[in-house]
C-alpha cells in the first residue's frame, strides 16, 4: 500500500510517442521540456510549484498593503493642497 507522499497516479511519464504533441501544462509550465522529466523530478517540480503559488501570494499581499498606504497617503496631500 502506497502513502499519500508515494501516490504517482497524478504523475505523468515521459512518452516518446508525445514528440509531435502540444506540451502538457503541469505546474502552470507549457514548456515542451516537461514531457521528458522523470518521476523524481515531476515530484520536485511539484514541490517547487507549491513554494512559488505561496511566495506570489505573498507578495500580492504586500503589494496590497503598499497600495492601501499609498492611497492613504494621496488622500492627506490632496487634502493639505485643499487648504
């Protein structure tokens, strides 16, 4: 019995038969390389996908608070222009 760490059934190996086909897009990746990765390094990939979706939201975050202090920050400047 496979471990949900051990499961590979989502994992796709590399075919030759797929040389003339569009790349699959795993990882949010079209690149054509990925059809010849192996299984170790689709599990990696997969590791690496999750870090990098985390670090985007993360800095989607931040950017979010920068804007909400810039908009805070215009509002006082008009309003010292005002008077």
């Amino acid at each position: 019995m496979t471990t949900p760490d051990e499961d590979t059934s989502c994992l796709q190996k590399p075919s030759r038969h797929l040389a003339g086909k569009k790349a699959p897009k795993l990882f949010g990746i079209g690149a054509a390389w990925l059809r010849f990765a192996t299984e170790l390094e689709l599990r990696r990939l997969a590791v690496l996908h999750v870090r990098i979706e985390r670090k985007k939201r993360a800095l989607a975050d931040i950017r979010a608070e920068r804007d909400v202090i810039a908009r805070r920050c215009e509002k006082r400047m008009q309003r010292t222009r005002m008077n």
